[in-house]
C-alpha cells in the first residue's frame, strides 16, 4: 500500500457486528455469508439465543467456526446458495462482502430467497475523500477502508451508496433502512451520507410492507 | 519379471494396510515405517508417548446374536452367532460418554492403529489418524473399530464356518446389507456398555455406514462424521464393482464360491478386481504425477506383449492385485460390492428427509475436490437435505490431489476439522434425550 496516499478510518469489525446484532431479533434463523471464523454467529447464538449457520470458503476461516463449535458449509458464494432450502432463515448477513463477489445480483437474490430479510454492509466508494483521489491523483484509490491496489484487490466491484440502492430497487426487493457509518459511527439519516460515510448497512426486504 | 512396489503420495493403497507400498516420506512425516526403516517401528512400540502411536494391540473377538436372538438380514436370511472382531485403542470414560467408533471401508479390517507385536512392520489402517494427539485422539477418546459382517478379517462372513456345520458358508451366506454390517457393529457398541457414542466416523463405505447410523440408531451417536461417501452409490460406482466380480465369477479357480479346501481360489480374479478398484481410488493427477508413462525398466519399450508391467502403472498395479489376493477373500468382496451398490438411504428410509429426522446428532461431511467415485455434489446432496430437516451440518469440500483416497491420506487436513469438531460435540455434553 502507498504511504503517501491518504487512508480512510478503516472498518471497525466489532462495532460492525454490534450494528448487525442490533438488527437481528433474539431467537431467529440467521445464516452469515462469508461468515469468517464465526465471531458475530458465535455472538448471535451465545446473546441472541440465534439459530445460526455459517457460509465461508476460506477453510482455516470456517476451521475456526467449527472451533466455536458453529455449522459451516464450505461455498463459494459465487456458486449461489443450491444447499440453502428456500426461506430457511429469517435474516440472512452479509458483511462487507458484496463488493467481493463476482455476481451481486445473484447473491442478492440467493439471500432473499433463503430468508425473508438480509443485512447488507458495503463500503461506499462514493466517499468524498475516495472520489478525491480519483480526481486529484488519476489513480484508482488506495485507502484503509480499501487498502488495496486496484490489480490485486478482493474488491472486484466499485459502488457508492447510490448504487446500492439502485440495485436493490432493481430486483424488486426494498431497503427497509439505511444506515450510513462515518468515522467508525452508525448515523442514521446523515446528511450527505454519500459523501461522508465510509460504508453503510442495509437493511433489505423481499416487500415493503 | 520383477514387481516393484513404488511408494509415494497418491499410491497409498486406499482400502487395506498394504503400507510397503505406501510412504509417508512426501509428507514429511517424522515417523516413517515398512521395510525401509524398521528400526523406527520398533521406537514406536517401545515407547508409543513419543511418536502418537497406540503401540502394541490386540484384535478381540465377541459372539452376537447368539441363538433363538438371531439376526435377520435385510435379504430374508437369518444368522447367529455372529462372530465381531474389534479393537479399542484409549479408554473409556467413567461416564462412558468419549467413545468414538470407526467404520472401515470396503476392505479395511478392525486393526486401525497400533501395531499387532512389536515386530509387527505394518501399523493398521488408519495409524496416522488413530493415536495420542492426532485427528481421533486416544488420549481425550475411547475408539472402537470392528471388522464388518461378510468381511473375511475375523468377523462373521462367507468364509467362515457354516451354521449348518457343512464348511464355510461360500455363497450360501445370507445375503447382507450395510443396514444388516450396522445393526452388528451397534450390537457390540452395546455388548461394550455403551449407549451413546460420541461420534460415529468413516469413509466411502464407512461413510455410508455412519449414515445407516444416523437413521437407525439416532439417539445412539451425538456425531456422525462422514468422510467421500454419499447417500448411494451412484452408477459409476456400481458399473466398477461389477467389473470387479465380473472377473472373480468368471475366474476357473471360483468354483461358486467353494474353494475353501483348493490350493488356489480365484486369484487372478480378484486380483484383477483390485487393480480396477484402485484406479477409482486414484485421480487423474495422482495417478499423472505418481506414474506418467514412466517405465519400469530402462527408456525404450520392449516390443514384447507378454511383458505385462512395462509401464510403471502397470506394474504398481499388478502390485496392488497381488498384496491384495494374500489378505482378502473373493467371496467377501462380492457380498460387500453389492452391499454397497444396494445402498440408497433414501429408498432404505422413504426417502432422505425421513432418514434423517429422527437423529439429533451434529453432521461432519467432507467431501474431496478430485474425488471421482464420490464427487462433492454426492456429500451436498447429503448436506443439502440435513439442512432440509433442520440437522447441525458442516459441510468442507476439502482441496486435494489424491482422489477418492484422500481421506486416507491427509491426515493433517482432516484432523484439523475434525479435532475442534468433536472437542465442541463433546463439551456439549451427553445431552441424552
């Protein structure tokens, strides 16, 4: 990563998982794409009284799901989700991976086909000080919250708040809430938060109602 | 003509304990064995803390199913006493609730680990997973491993002696199931005091078995572990085995089955049969890198059909037949093959769903990137409908060059979901229903 180039507050995973948890009624089905060694499931389970189930590919990842004694199914989300039954879940989390995956159409749909809502965390590349970089500099935008050159980078998508919103509008599905994170913080209905979030969670629904 | 055994990754015999032709040099294991370094056998009994070996154990025999409690067989046929050759490595807890039982594939026996003296060159099967620290640690673990019904290594089979007292059974052996092999082993699990096991492990046809454990006994395991198997097996599956007892039929030495008492029985068959199954065990890369089309001797070819092992496959091959005619009984090979083509849980149980609602045990199922005789999409299929019903599954498609032997092989891989998997099945306690 360039030093000279300006970093970003990077993403604070536990105030990620406690922004996910928040969402997430005690009790319920939930299932995590890309869910890591199971940190927030493990969380889920043991505060939540969740039922929960992992999706990762990584297999010392999933190694240390089993660990905290989670199910896992190794899968690449990129497969979609055949081994998921419709409706299994209630909630379905998928954190700061959607910009990883190489069809985010289908994985948004494959989400809301195994459950009834999904919690989305994206970064938000329309950041004023990414889209900064871009101007000034003419270079794809290495930050802390995207610490990665653009031809060696899990990011194989580049979206804006805007954008999301877009797509999910797009296939039908509804963003129940938005909520943007600046500087490591959850502020709902910020202003400019285009501008000035870093990322943002989604909350999305098969209806609107 | 000379036969050499060649040793290295990907060759490792799959189903039996031919180890001199197997070597774990390519994986950089410590402990190395056979004929090549005997004396480090001889460390491994002396003093088994040292290199996770369970030293010197013994095969032990119980008689089930004793007269008027006879077994009835999914075929119709009735037997007993059945005769079950096992062996336990570690110890039972006081509260009986850390044993683990292995289920052997199709020609494995109940010598897992260890070794049967201290001269004893070849450990059991599955030595480099069954030991103090390793994947199935007999130091935290009580592990139980039993030779199946219709097997030819000390349990009941058509080897054995008739009930009838008119020589051994031969083809006269009642027909037999994995369902009948399970309902025999789960007979010993409770000859050996035990109600419920910890976990319930096995590959290929040992995973079918833990299956068949699952739906007929689900409140007997709180695990069952399931290695490159699946709820059947699928066509490709049959098609090899029927090659297999094709040649041992067709073979002069077989006789129907009643060659007990003959110098020879059908050798070349079963043999043959071995080299077909092996190549099944194999992937299309081990078999590549182990092989290519290297000579066995010298670089030009000799222009001489007769010369059967010309090619270094070949010769590996004729190997495998060989060690393989010296252990196993063709008799037992047909009744097991077709053991395992009758295996479809689905049809057994009404269907998949049903055969597994019952259990309340945690599913570990792994399946292997190249495996080709069980392909990952058989162990989804598995997983897909445990998660139907609601079952705590894990599911890793391990990344492996070795095929369908894989999980004989990668120990280190396997033992690394494995191990925290059980750790947390067993401190959940025995949550007996």
């Amino acid at each position: 990563m360039n030093a000279s180039r300006y970093s970003m507050p990077g993403f604070d995973s536990g105030l990620i998982d406690e922004l996910l948890l928040d969402q997430v009624d005690s009790g319920s089905r939930v299932i995590d794409l890309g869910c890591g060694d199971g940190r927030l499931l493990a969380r889920l389970r043991d505060e939540r009284n969740c039922q929960v189930l992992g999706i990762e590919l990584g297999l010392v990842e999933l190694t240390g799901a089993i660990g905290r004694g989670l199910s896992v199914i190794q899968t690449d989300l990129d497969r979609g989700l055949d081994d998921i039954p419709d409706d299994s879940f209630d909630t379905a989390v998928l954190s700061q991976t959607l910009q990883e995956v190489r069809r985010p159409t289908t994985v948004l749909r494959e989400m809301l086909r195994v459950a009834q809502r999904a919690l989305i965390v994206v970064p938000n590349f329309g950041h004023w000080r990414v889209r900064l970089k871009v101007v000034q500099q003419g270079r794809a935008p290495v930050t802390d919250a995207l610490p990665y050159e653009w031809y060696d980078t899990p990011n194989l998508h580049v979206c804006s708040m805007h954008d999301i919103r877009d797509l999910v509008e797009q296939l039908g599905f509804f963003v129940i809430r938005e909520i943007p994170i600046i500087k490591g913080r959850p502020v709902e209905r910020a202003w400019w938060a285009n501008l000035r979030a870093d990322s943002a969670l989604y909350v999305v629904e098969r209806t609107g109602e | 003509m000379q036969e050499v055994p060649l040793s290295g990754p990907g060759v490792r015999d799959c189903h039996n304990r031919d180890r001199t032709a197997s070597a774990d040099k390519a994986h950089g294991l410590a402990r190395r064995r056979g004929v090549i370094e005997p004396m480090a056998i001889e460390m491994s009994t002396t003093n088994p803390a040292d290199d996770g070996s369970v030293g010197v154990v013994e095969t032990q025999t119980v008689t089930l199913f004793e007269p008027p409690a006879t077994l009835t067989l999914a075929g119709g046929g009735r037997l007993g006493p059945v005769t079950v050759a096992y062996e336990t490595y570690g110890t039972l807890s006081p509260e009986r609730d850390n044993a683990i039982f292995i289920c052997h594939a199709l020609t494995g026996d109940a010598h897992a680990a260890g070794v049967h003296d201290s001269s004893d060159e070849k450990p059991g099967w599955w030595d480099d997973f069954v030991g103090p620290g390793k994947g199935l640690d007999t130091d935290r673990y009580y592990v139980i491993c039993a030779n199946v019904l219709g097997g030819c290594q000390g349990t009941t089979g058509p080897g054995t002696t008739s009930s009838d007292g008119d020589g051994p059974w031969g083809l006269r052996f009642p027909f037999l199931t994995v369902d009948d092999i399970v309902r025999v082993h789960a007979g010993l699990v409770e000859h050996l005091g035990i109600s419920r096991l910890l976990a319930v492990i096995g590959g290929s046809l040992g995973g079918m078995q833990v299956l068949e454990w699952a739906a007929r006994f689900p409140d007997r395991l709180r695990s069952a572990i399931v290695l490159a198997s699946g709820a059947k097996l699928a066509a490709r599956g049959i098609a090899f085995n029927a090659i297999g007892r094709r040649a041992i039929l067709v073979d002069p030495g077989f006789n129907d089955g009643n060659y007990y008492d003959q110098d020879e029985g059908p050798r070349f068959g079963l043999a043959l049969a071995r080299m077909v199954a092996h190549i099944t065990y194999l992937s299309e890369d081990s078999i590549e890198l182990k092989f290519g089309r290297r000579l066995q001797q010298g670089d030009s070819f000799a222009y001489d059909l007769t010369r059967e092992t010309e090619f270094q496959v070949e010769s590996y091959l004729h190997y495998q037949g060989k060690r393989f005619v010296e252990r196993f009984d063709a008799n037992s090979y047909l009744f097991l093959t077709r053991a395992m083509d009758y295996f479809d849980l689905a049809s057994t149980h009404g269907s998949l769903t049903r055969a597994f609602a019952q259990t309340e045990a945690r599913f570990l199922v792994t399946s292997y990137s190249t495996d080709w005789l069980f392909p990952a999409s058989q162990g989804r299929e598995v997983v897909r409908t445990l998660l139907d019903v609601g079952r705590d599954v894990t599911f890793v498609e391990f990344d492996s060059v070795y095929g369908h032997d894989a999980f004989l092989i990668e120990h280190a891989q396997l033992a690394g979901v494995v191990v925290p998997f059980l750790e947390q099945t067993f401190a959940r306690g025995t949550n007996v229903p």
